[in-house]
C-alpha cells in the first residue's frame, strides 16, 4: 500500500490537487480570523466563531472538495492514456482502488487539520480571543470522519462518468446540505450524504459549550452502511472495469 500511495502522490504532485488542498484551508482561515477581529469578547463568540467555521466548511467546502478532489484525479488518470496506465498496471485492482481512496483521505484530511489548526493559532494568539482548543479538534475530526463516505462515492462517479458530472454531482450535493441546515431538511438529512457533514459536526460545539448532544436518530448507522456499499460496489465495479467508456 505505501508503494501505491507513494505512486499515487507522484502522479497528483504536480497537478492542481495540493495547491486546492493547502490553499483552501489557508484562505477560509484568514477569512475567518479577519471577521471576527475587533469584535468585543465574550462568553457567545467562541460560539460564533465554531458555528461559522464549521456550517460554511461543512455546507460549501466539504460537498465542493468532495466532487473536485476524486474529479481531478480521475480527468488525469484519463489523460494518462485513457486509464490504460492505471489499468495495465500489475498491482491488484482492489490496492489500487483503495489507494486513491487512501490519497483522498489523506489528502482531506491535511485540508481539514490545516484550517483548524490556523484558526486556533490565528484567534487565540494573533488576534487574541480565548479559544479552546478541544471542540474545534473534535469538530475537525467529525468532519473529516463524515467526507469519508462522501469522498467513496465521488470517487466511484468521478471514474465511471468522469469530472464532469462529478462536479454536478456536488453541486447539487452542496444545495441539499445547505438546505439540510434549515428546518425544511430537520426530516430527511439523516439520509441525505450530504447533509451528515452538516449537521454532525454541530455535535461537538453543542456538547462542549451547551452540555447537550443533539439526536441522530438512524443517522450514524446510515453513513456506514452507505460508505460499505458505495465502497464495495466501486470496488466490484472497478475490478471488472475496462476504462473504455470514460470520456467517449
């Protein structure tokens, strides 16, 4: 797996897949640390910092990556010959399915870290507002944890049909989790991949500064049955896989 990985990295160093991970991050975390600048501390704005950060990263950013990062790495591995690299190669189909599905995580993963790392240097000791470390390193994980199944079926879309409508995918992703948030989505978001993000990453916040843990219902058993299915099937899929229809 580390020879795949390493395979992996070598194909997407040189293309625009770090520059979105490192920079996304960065500016979001600028952006946030700017807004809530000179603002008049008090018991509610590490509230409003948290519950800004995380509905933005997890309403827009999450849904938008999700579609970009496996879309981007799939138009490559089709401009690389029409997949037949990638095919021809003699590693096993399935090491080589879960390796770029390792690399997204990885690479989302680095994303989230690296925002929320800036956010809580960049509050707490540039700007100087008292933060607390704990909620935000747990809503990072939260999140994180909940892209996984959203990054599994990207990744199947983005090789079966390609960048394109694994963008479009997203897009409409991103307005069923923005609706997800309201109370128009209070009823259907467990089923939703993209309003989990959402709405579980609210659940740290809500356990460190109001002593509560909203309910979830069906939600959690949901997400893993869809990332064991949305897994599997790609991977079936990807074994019998030719690469002859991508792009035609």
């Amino acid at each position: 797996m580390t020879r795949v990985l390493r395979a992996e990295w070598i194909k997407l160093r040189r293309s625009p897949l770090p520059w979105l991970v490192l920079l996304t991050p960065i500016l979001y975390s600028i952006f946030i640390i700017w807004y809530f600048s000179g603002r008049t501390i008090s018991d509610q704005l590490q509230i409003s910092i948290y519950d800004a950060y995380f509905q933005v990263w997890a309403a827009i950013v999450v849904p938008l990556g999700a579609g970009l990062l496996p879309g981007l790495m799939s138009y490559q591995e089709a401009q690389a010959g029409s997949f037949q690299g990638l095919l021809a190669s003699r590693i096993p189909r399935i090491l080589l399915y879960f390796g770029k599905m390792a690399m997204l995580v990885l690479l989302s993963t680095i994303s989230t870290a690296l925002g929320v790392i800036l956010l809580i240097v960049g509050v707490k000791y540039l700007v100087g507002i008292p933060l607390s470390p704990a909620p935000f390193i747990y809503g990072a994980l939260v999140a994180e944890l909940t892209t996984i199944p959203l990054l599994a079926m990207q990744l199947w879309i983005s090789l079966a049909l390609g960048l394109g409508p694994s963008i479009g995918v997203e897009a409409g992703g991103l307005l069923l989790g923005a609706l997800s948030l309201t109370s128009l989505g209070d009823h259907y978001w467990q089923y939703l991949p993209w309003g989990w993000t959402a709405r579980f990453v609210m659940a740290p916040g809500a356990a460190f500064y109001y002593e509560i843990m909203p309910e979830f219902e069906n939600a959690p058993f949901a997400a893993v049955v869809f990332l064991l299915l949305t897994l599997g099937g790609g991977l079936l899929w990807f074994g019998r896989w030719e690469g002859k229809k991508m792009h035609d």
